[in-house]
C-alpha cells in the first residue's frame, strides 16, 4: 500500500465546522466487513449492535486549553503558541509551537493576559515551529496551571475557520473525559452522550478504559509515498489491570470488543502480549497501522471520519479491509456525511 492508496476527493463544505446539535443523534455509518453491507443510522442507534457481555474500550483521556496568544517583548507583536507537552514541573518547562515562528528566537520573552501576569521565555528551538518556554510565574505550580486555564483556549482544529466559542470547551471533550494531558480529543468518543452510556449499561454492555494523550504527530502529514518510511510521533498511554481482565474476559468468552477511535485502537494494539491477550502498559507509544495489519484485541471499531491521506484513514483500512473502506467513503460523500473532529461516526462490524 502506497500514500496514494488514500487521496480521495473531500468538498470543503463537508468539514464539520460545529457538532451535531446533541451528541448521539450525529449520523451513524455502519459497515459489515463479512457482507459488505452498508447501513445509514443515527449513533444513538449504536446500542442495537451490542449485547450483555460487549465490551467498548475508551480513551479517557481529557483536553487541556492548549492555545495560547501572548505578545511579544518590545514589538507586541501577537504569537500563537501551542502547548504541545510538560517537560519538566519544577522548572516550568513546555514543548510548543510557535506561530509566526520567524519571529521567535532564543532569549526572547512573550508576555500572556491583559495584565501581563504570565511571562515566558524561549530558551530552545527544536524544529522550524517548535520551541521550549520556561514560563516565569511567581505562585504555586497549582496557581501557575491554574493560570495557563485561565488564559488558554480550547485547541479546536485549525481546519475550523471560526472563533473559538464557549461550547467548543464543553463539546471537544467526551463526557468520560478524566486524565488530562491531550491537545486534541478522542473524537470518535465526542457521539456518546450520558443517556446513550446508560442504556448500553443497562442493557449489559461493559466500559473498560485507556489512556493516551493524543498529540498534533497524529494529524501529521504523510510526506513519503512509501509508508513504511513514515515515523509516527511518540504519545504517552496507559492500560491499566482492571481494562485488561475485561477486555479479555470478553475475548475469551467471544463477545465483540470494541476499540472507540483509533487511539484506542493503537493503545490496544501497543499492549499486546505473545500469546494475543492485553496486558498492561505504561509508556510510550509510536506504533503506525497500515494495511496489510493482522488486529490482536479488538473486532469492531468506532471511528469518525477521516481526511484524505490521514495515518487514521489507514488504520481504518486495514481494519476493513481497503476496497470496502474507500467505497464506503465514496459513499459518504456522496451522502453529505460530515467529516473530521466534529463530523459524523461509523461502526465496522
């Protein structure tokens, strides 16, 4: 499989610029891999496809406001920098990227808020947009991560040609969102609202949990036509005891685990042991899933839909199966399904 195995034709006006207007009435593509079959739903509807004893895995990770605008010393000049990730806690080190970066060079200092209550300064480059920040704050650490709250915006795609609006916080976050670290969310997890989890409880289907901090790497171009030259940036993830023993009590018991998003998938397929159960995991992870790609723990998925050319729309290929997955998406634009962050869902049977 090549890059150019993925391009399809998108329309702009496709990209999902707001959400639906509640969480489980965005529409629902369901694709049978066994039958080809394609069905249209609503993602509330989700709930016929599972039984007492299924088990859907999430990504409990939670969003932080990581966009920031400050203001450059002397020129004023405004800076978009995005907090990519701590470094160190004691020193109030941060990976970001900058924007403009031309303008932002080592020893320069940014000031953030009206009252300029929070300085930074750049002490490293470590690409053509990043940087490292020591942030100058006289509180406590929990003051100074307060501040950054404060005086952050939710991290909402660029694609979204609009302004930032106080839903955005609310709605870029799944309700079971708890481990805070990720600059952008689970998003194939946003479709679930309280109503929909409690029914699928009450009808006997079981949540297990990971976690992985979703970093920009994921939406990084693939800038090479042969994949296997592709590196996927590193994100940090955990899967913990509890997710491991119902996860594989449900394979044991052959009932469908589901994998909701493809970073839960990745987790899943990260923490697999020799003999094809999930064990546990602390680390890292940088693994890329492409066709052709044999999956270990999962047998159904919950995905949104994806940008041409994306690592995600591969992972769901080899998932599927590459023929059915593309006519599905020539299918859903054909549809007007909505694509990307705040687009619409599908589940691979």
């Amino acid at each position: 499989m090549k890059l150019s195995n993925f391009n399809f034709d998108l329309p702009a006006e496709l990209l999902a610029e707001f959400p639906s207007e509640n969480r489980d009435e965005a529409r629902l593509m369901v694709v049978d891999r066994k039958t080809g079959n394609i069905e249209h739903k609503l993602f509330k509807d989700l709930i016929d496809y599972f039984d007492e004893g299924d088990v859907m895995v999430l990504n409990n990770t939670k969003v932080f406001p990581a966009r920031l605008y400050g203001n450059k010393e002397k020129t004023g000049a405004r800076i978009e920098v995005f907090l990519l990730r701590e470094l160190n806690a004691e020193q109030r080190l941060w990976d970001v990227l900058v924007d403009p970066a031309r303008k932002i060079r080592i020893g320069n200092k940014l000031y953030f808020g009206d009252d300029d209550s929070l300085v930074a300064e750049v002490i490293d480059n470590t690409t053509s947009r990043g940087r490292t920040l020591r942030f100058l704050y006289d509180g406590s650490y929990e003051d100074f991560r307060f501040k950054l709250q404060e005086l952050g915006e939710t991290p909402i795609p660029k694609y979204i040609n609009r302004e930032v609006v106080p839903e955005d916080a609310d709605r870029y976050q799944t309700i079971y969102a708890t481990e805070e670290g990720a600059v952008a969310a689970p998003t194939a997890g946003l479709h679930f609202s309280k109503h929909l989890m409690k029914r699928l409880e009450i009808k006997g289907v079981k949540f297990a949990e990971v976690t992985l901090h979703i970093g920009l790497g994921t939406f990084n171009p693939v800038e090479v036509e042969d994949l296997s030259k592709h590196k996927m940036d590193s994100e940090e993830m955990f899967v913990n005891q509890e997710c491991c023993d119902t996860v594989n009590e449900a394979k044991l018991n052959k009932k469908r685990v589901c994998a909701i998003g493809t970073t839960c998938m990745r987790a899943l397929e990260s923490s697999v042991s020799s003999n094809q159960t999930l064990n546990p995991f602390v680390g890292w992870t940088n693994k890329f899933i492409f066709p052709p790609y044999d999956f270990s723990i999962a047998n159904c998925m919950v995905t949104n839909f994806h940008m041409p050319k994306s690592t995600l729309l591969m992972m769901i290929s080899a998932f599927c199966g590459h023929d059915l997955m593309m006519k599905a998406y020539d299918l859903a634009v054909k549809e007007n399904y909505k694509f990307y962050s705040y687009g619409d869902a599908m589940l691979i049977l």
